[in-house]
C-alpha cells in the first residue's frame, strides 16, 4: 500500500507547494508525541514496580475485609473512567474560529488544549502548527478563489461585449448588401467615435469579407436586436456620441470607442502595428473627425480565439483549486488520525469539525464557477456540444504504453549490434587512416555527423525530460505544451533510438558496399537517401510518428529564422539555445548541401566545397546565424517588455558572434600570426566569461551570496548540494573547449574532423546539461509567484484606460 506522503508529493500541485498542508512537519511532530508517550510509559512502569516493592514491605498478611475494599475500588474507578471519556470527548480540544478586525472574510483559527494536554509541550506545539496550517490553507484557497471570481466577472464582461460586437458586424454587413435602406433614425450608427491610435493591429483597405447576395427579404436589419446590443456596450462602458449625426464610412465597417489589443505574435501583425503606428504619426491628424478603429470579421475572430484560451485557463485553475481543497482535506484527515493513534485520545473528531467549517470545503463557489464556465464555453464556444467543449476544458491525458519501452530496448539493441558491426568493419577496411579517409570524411562523413548530433541532442532531451518529471517541474506549463501531444521521456528515446538505429544501419551498409566493389557514385547516394527519408517523415502530413511534435518544432523553427517579426516565447527562445550549441551540425548541413547541389559528392570534387569564395564566407553565415537569432530575440522581448535585461542578455550573444568570426579567420591564417592569436584570446575570454556569469546568475539563479545554502540560490529541488557546485565546475570546463581551436596542435584531417565531431558532442552534452537548470529555475521562479496557470491577454479594452 501507497503511503500517504508519497501519494501527496505525487498529486499536489508543484507551483503551490509552499501553500499545501506540511504533511511531512506535521508527522515529525506526530513521531516526536510518539516517542515522549513510550518514554513516559516506561517511567510510569518502573514507578509502579518501585511502589509495588515498597509497599509490600508494610504487607503483614490478609485481612477479612480485603474483597469488599476490592469490589469497592473497581466501582470507583469504573465511575471515574466513564466520566472521564465523556469529559474528554466533549473537552479534550476546543477550536475557535476568530475574526480579522474589520474583516469578515479573513478568519484564523486556534486550538485551545484541555487539562489533559496542557502540559505536554510536544502536544501544544503540534496543535499550533496545525492551526497554522490550516490558517495558511484557508488564506490561500480564499485568495485564489477571489482571483478566480474576479477573472470571470471580467471574462464574462469581454464575452458580452464580442457577442455584441458579432451582431452588430452583423447586421452591418447584411445594410452593406441590401443597400441604402430607409430605416429612419432609429437605425444604428454607422460609426463610433475612436481615439487615436487605438489598435496594435490594423486591417489594410483590402480586407474584404466575401460575401455573397442575400434576398430582400433576409436583408432586412433587426433594429430591436441592435439597440439592445448598443445598450449593453454601453454598460460595458462603450459610449457612443453624436448617433443622429454619423454618416456611413467608406466600407460600412463600424467603429468603436474600444480598443482592441490583438498580440502582433505573427511577422504580418507586427509590420502592421508597426505602419499603422507610423502613419498615424507622420500623416494622419490625430483629431480628424472619424478617426477610429474599424472592426471586421478577422479582429473578431482572433478576439473571439483568445476570449475562449482565457475560459479554459479559468476552468484549469479553478479545477486546481478544487483539488487543492480536496488533498489538503485528506492531509487533515491522515494527520489527526496518526495523532490520535499515538496519544490514544479522541481528538480528531473536534478538529475535523472546525476543519469542514472552514471556508476551503465550505465554499461551493469553486464547484459553481465551475458549471457556469461549463454553460458558458457549451454555449458560445461548442454550438452547445457538450462533448466537444469537454474536449477542450478537460483534455485528456494518454497512458504510457508498454510498447513504447519495449521498442526503446529493442531498437537500443540493434545499436549497439550494429555500431559494433561498424566499428570492426571500419578498422578492417581503414577508412580512419591518414591514406583512404580524406575521401570518406570530407563527403560522407558530415551527412552522418549531423544525424548523429542530433541523436545525440534527441537523447539529452530525453534526460531532461525523465529527469524533470522525476523532480516535479512542469514543463508543459512552462513550454506551454499540450499535456495530450507534449513528448514523454519514453518518447523521445523511442526518437532517439530510431534515428541512431537507421544512421548506424545505414552507414554499415555504406561500408559493406564500398567493400563489394560498387561504383562510389551508387554507395554515396545512401547519405543522400537518408536525408530525404528523414525530411519526408518531418513535413509528412499523415498522422504518424508524433506528427503534432513535428509541426511543433518546424513552427518554432520558423518563428526563430523570422526573429524578431514573431513574438517570442519561452519554447522559441530555449530551442534557439539549443541551435547555439549546434554550430558544427550547422555547418555540416552546410557541407551536405553544397555536396548534393554541386554534385560533387558524385564527381568526389569536394574542393568545390572548400576552396570556393561563397563557400568561405557562408561559413561567417551559418557561425553568426543562431546568436543573430537570439540576439534579435532579445530585442524583440526588450520591445514588448521594454526590460533593459534583454539588451544586456543581446550584448552576450554579440560576444559570441565576435568570438566566433575571430575564431574562423585565425583558423584560415596560413601562418601563426601574434596579432590574429591576442584577438582570438581576449574576444573568446570576454564571450566566455559574460557566457558563465548569465549561465549561474541569471539562467540558473545561483552564485547568491546572500542565500541561505552558500553561493548557490534558496530554493533547490535537487537534495545534494555539491551536484550544483559539481554542474557549475562542468559547465566551465565545457564552455572552455574553445581553447583547443587556438592551441595549434598539428594532427591530421582525419585526426581534426573527429576532434571536431568530439567537442561538438561535449558542446550539446553542456547543453542538455545546462537544461535541467534552465528550466528548474524558471520553475522556482513559477513557485515563488504561485504561478500555476497562464494569464492570456485579453482583447477588449476601454480607450480611457490608455492613459
């Protein structure tokens, strides 16, 4: 049987930890009352046994009176111990509930101990932690259920006001297409008046819905419906001036006295904002008349979009509460009933009472927001499908199968087998000596290194995710994955193993056709081959092989090559880490295609590749390529957030660049030259340094010198203190192998390809490494702000408030 800590630690909430009853406190100080009760039996025994042998010193023989003196004493002490338990059952506890001054809604409790615990410390101290407890829970559950309400009363406000936007977009289009109607001046305004600059996202003039004709009869304006609609924008505080004088606009597109704040996350939003902005400023006048914003189909539709990702999030943390309520509960329950096991007392009953008192299990105010999310989301979100809207708010979660592990193993196996195979016939038929290997390791070699540092990264994406779940980070909130397509550890081995299976398979039979006596044309079509399976499966619209995973990373890929016109989140900005530490894989990607386009990898011509002019400088290209994109990155969350830190986290990134240009030009010298060697050493410490110090600072939040465990942070999920200490010192020597480009060792071209591949593989193990810590910070960083549930921007917005 689960003990009841473990089942805890598994189903309580990670980012609200610190708000749960302290299960584990509270039952040390369960085996603490445990241990004072045996040790004050065992003092109560010897004192009776010395009683017993003083006493029976003044024992002379039996008297005639000794059986009545016997049935005497059992009576009275019969009587004393009945009176005793119901005095007990009734006093033995007394918790009282008190009031905040002047606040009724901020209720504490405290224990008060009979004279029975009185004087027992151990008990007193546990019934004040207890209390404690429960006054933390109870604030909490009333804070969060307050957040939660007052989110919905907004909610509900953003819904009324898109349904009525709806309508009224409505019944324009339907007078744009019946034509100029006489509807007298009841009609409703054909627009409203606006403030400048009133929207991040404006419409071009050719944004028309299509529309087909509609019969004279269907054409015909609703004018009660609209009214109805202008009096309830007008609660939700849209004024509307000047009704009887508006004239039509161009489009009949209506305007509106709200701003609507649609996020500029796409390239196309963002030169939007950023033209309507400027033609606002440099040619329109700000107090022409009719000056608004306009609302079409489109703005609604993405208001409407993030109106129903804002229910769900509701429903998720409310579905939170509700099981914060229910484990804390259960925490009560376990705890008194160990406290009364030990002190064999009754006093649970008393205590569980004031507890189901308490507002946390009797508020059904959760359970009502609840339903009324529910109806709301069945109704406007589901055309009242229950089951499609369930789909949404209660998403499933998939069970791990068996037969994901058992395929890991398999396919483990025949990786091995097979590099074993590859590694006997790559001795045997010397493609590693200085003689044959200039061929093999300047064509076909960097097509099977960049899969292999792929595998390689695949495999370290599966650690961190085993050992993120192992230590309770949430990753998926924090990616803002879906919890029914996200990755499994198990997953992603599976990946991982595939892939290194199919590459070793492949390049052992590479080898054995090379040995058979095929033309080298026909072996070295099988790099080739496998390049175009592997891009196949990834663009491959069928559902198989994780295809919402693929989609997922050619989405985020394309949202880092179009940085900074994409707004950067946290999935997007972590993968661009990763393709920093995959500079080498980058340019034999570049190698390969320059292989396959020249046709080189058919003539053996690989100097084509190497000596050319376009060739030299892409190679600038492709190593500045990944800090551009983060550097943009960080400009572009300085944009949004307009926090200095991301201009100093961009500064690192141009550290890197110019390291790594000074790096290449300094390899190309044909001759040691003093000049070229100090700029290389003193750009790549400065880089480096500025990389170690945002590694421990800012990424993983350590080397604080004010935190309670020395030089790291106060908060760590990892038990053993020296692993950090150990990580940090890994992390320095890794980030440091760039010496061995400066050092001028005289080895081989066989020789240097393998040492490239060697400390590209150390650079994505630092990574992988760098990960765990990464993402453990910004969970911590979650826990501190009780930060369980992603706040989504919502659309509507008065143009008052712009300020």
């Amino acid at each position: 049987m689960v003990k009841f800590s473990k089942e805890l630690e598994a189903q309580l909430i990670p980012e609200w930890r610190e708000a749960f009853v302290n299960y584990w406190h509270l039952k040390k100080q369960v085996k603490k009352i445990k241990v004072l009760k045996s040790t004050q039996k065992n003092i109560n025994i010897n004192e009776c046994h010395d009683d017993h042998n003083n006493n029976s010193n003044y024992y002379f023989g039996r008297s005639i009176f000794d059986p009545i003196r016997f049935v005497t004493n059992k009576l009275v002490s019969s009587a004393n111990n009945v009176y005793n338990s119901e005095h007990h059952k009734t006093d033995l506890i007394q918790v009282k509930r008190k009031c905040l001054d002047g606040e009724e809604d901020q209720e504490i409790y405290e224990t008060e101990l009979a004279q029975l615990f009185s004087q027992e410390d151990e008990v007193k101290t546990f019934f004040e932690k207890l209390d404690e407890e429960l006054n933390k829970v109870n604030q909490f559950y009333v804070t969060k259920e307050d957040e939660f309400a007052e989110r919905g009363d907004i909610l509900n406000k953003q819904l009324q006001i898109l349904v009525d936007l709806k309508l009224i977009l409505k019944d324009r289009r339907r007078k744009n297409l019946s034509g100029p109607a006489k509807l007298g001046s009841a009609n409703p305004p054909s627009s409203w008046s606006s403030s400048p600059r009133t929207s991040d996202y404006t419409e071009s003039e050719n944004d028309n819905e299509g529309i087909g004709r509609m019969n004279n009869s269907e054409s015909r304006i609703d004018i009660s419906e609209t009214t109805e609609a202008i009096a309830s924008l007008e609660k939700n505080g849209i004024n509307f001036t000047n009704l009887g004088t508006r004239t039509k606009t161009k489009k009949g597109k209506p305007k509106m006295a709200m701003r609507i704040d649609i996020p500029v996350t796409t390239p196309t939003r963002t030169i939007s904002a950023l033209t309507s902005m400027l033609w606002e400023d440099l040619v329109n006048n700000p107090k022409k008349e009719g000056h608004g914003e306009y609302i079409n189909r489109k703005k609604i539709q993405c208001a409407e979009k993030m109106i129903r990702g804002a229910f769900v999030e509701l429903y998720r943390g409310l579905g939170l509460l509700k099981t914060y309520s229910t484990l804390n509960m259960v925490a009560f329950v376990k705890i008194l009933k160990k406290f009364d096991k030990v002190s064999n007392q009754q006093a649970s009953a008393s205590y569980l009472k004031a507890v189901k008192r308490s507002h946390f299990i009797s508020s059904d105010k959760v359970v009502r927001l609840m339903d009324e999310v529910e109806s709301i989301f069945i109704k406007h979100f589901a055309n009242n499908d229950r089951k499609k809207a369930m789909k949404f708010l209660r998403p499933h979660h998939h069970k791990d199968s068996h037969m994901v592990t058992f395929f890991v193993g398999l396919l483990t196996g025949c990786f091995v087998s097979l590099f074993s195979v590859y590694a006997i016939l790559a001795h045997i038929s010397g493609i590693f000596s200085p003689t044959k290997g200039t061929v093999y390791m300047e064509t076909v070699y960097p097509v099977f290194s960049v899969f292999a540092l792929l595998s390689l990264h695949l495999f370290m994406y599966g650690c961190n995710l085993f050992m993120w779940k192992k230590t309770r980070i949430n990753y998926n909130f924090i990616f803002e994955f879906s919890p029914t397509t996200a990755l499994k550890y198990r997953d992603a081995f599976l990946i991982c193993t595939t892939f290194m299976t199919a590459v070793v398979a492949a390049m052992v039979l590479h080898l054995i056709l090379r040995a058979s006596g095929f033309s080298p044309s026909q072996v070295d079509a099988i790099p080739g081959l496998l390049l175009m399976v592997f891009i196949v499966f990834l663009v491959s619209p069928f559902d198989i092989f994780y295809r919402p995973t693929r989609y997922c990373f050619i989405r985020v890929i394309r949202n880092i090559i179009c940085s900074p016109f994409y707004k950067v989140l946290m999935v997007d900005f972590f993968m661009a880490d990763q393709l920093t530490s995959q500079i080498t894989l980058l340019r034999h990607m570049e190698s390969t295609a320059c292989y396959f386009l020249a046709g080189s990898l058919r003539k053996h011509q690989f100097e084509t590749c190497h000596s050319g002019r376009l060739f030299s400088e892409l190679a600038y290209v492709i190593s500045f390529l990944p800090y551009y994109w983060r550097a943009m990155q960080c400009a572009r969350r300085w944009f949004d957030e307009c926090d200095s830190t991301h201009l100093a986290n961009m500064g690192k990134y141009v550290s890197a660049m110019v390291a790594a240009g000074a790096r290449i030009t300094y390899s190309r010298q044909p001759h040691y030259d003093p000049l070229w060697f100090s700029i290389v050493l003193v750009t790549s410490v400065v880089a480096t340094i500025y990389q170690l110090y945002w590694d421990f600072v800012k990424d993983w939040g350590l080397l604080n010198p004010k935190s309670r465990n020395t030089w790291l942070r106060d908060d760590l999920i990892l038990k053993n203190k020296s692993t950090y200490y150990v990580s940090m010192g890994l992390n320095v020597v890794l980030r440091v192998a760039w010496v061995e480009t400066v050092m001028g060792f005289r080895i081989g071209a066989v020789e240097s390809r393998l040492v490239d591949f060697l400390l590209a593989s150390l650079e994505v193990i630092r990574r992988g490494h760098w990960n765990f810590y990464r993402i453990e910070n910004e969970h911590l960083n979650n826990v501190g702000k009780y930060r369980a549930v992603k706040t989504v921007p919502l659309p509507f917005r008065e143009t008052d408030s712009d300020g």
